[in-house]
C-alpha cells in the first residue's frame, strides 16, 4: 500500500496492490477514473512502490521496484 498525494490536489491518494494489480483511491475512498492497473510479478516477487514527480509536472508518479525472493 502507499499513501501519497499523486495528483497534486493537496489530498493523500491511497494505492492499493496486489501480485496482478494496482488500484487507486482517493481520500474519500473512492476509485480514481483509469486507476486500475494491470501488473505482472513473479509469484515470489514482492513489489515496493514509492511516488516521486518524475517528469516535473507536479504530479507525482508510482514507481515499483521488486525484490525477487
């Protein structure tokens, strides 16, 4: 899970992923519009995401890095 305002709204986004997908809420809980996203992980593979504004546009990007175990 991570809790990081994505879309520059001052609100905190909360995403929520699993082995084949991520989904995002606002703080309402609510779905955001084109929020799921399918993923593909190896069955031991354990995604860790973080945020960062990688393209300078004031919203902030997910970003998975996976520990292969």
């Amino acid at each position: 899970m991570l809790i990081e305002d994505l879309n520059g709204d001052g609100s905190p986004e909360i995403s929520v992923m699993s082995y084949e997908n991520i989904i995002v809420l606002n703080s309402s809980g609510n779905m955001l519009p084109g929020s799921y996203y399918g993923l593909q992980f190896d069955d031991m593979a354990v995604p860790l995401p973080s945020a960062a504004d990688l393209n300078q546009d004031s919203s902030n990007e997910i970003i998975f890095s996976n520990l292969d175990m």
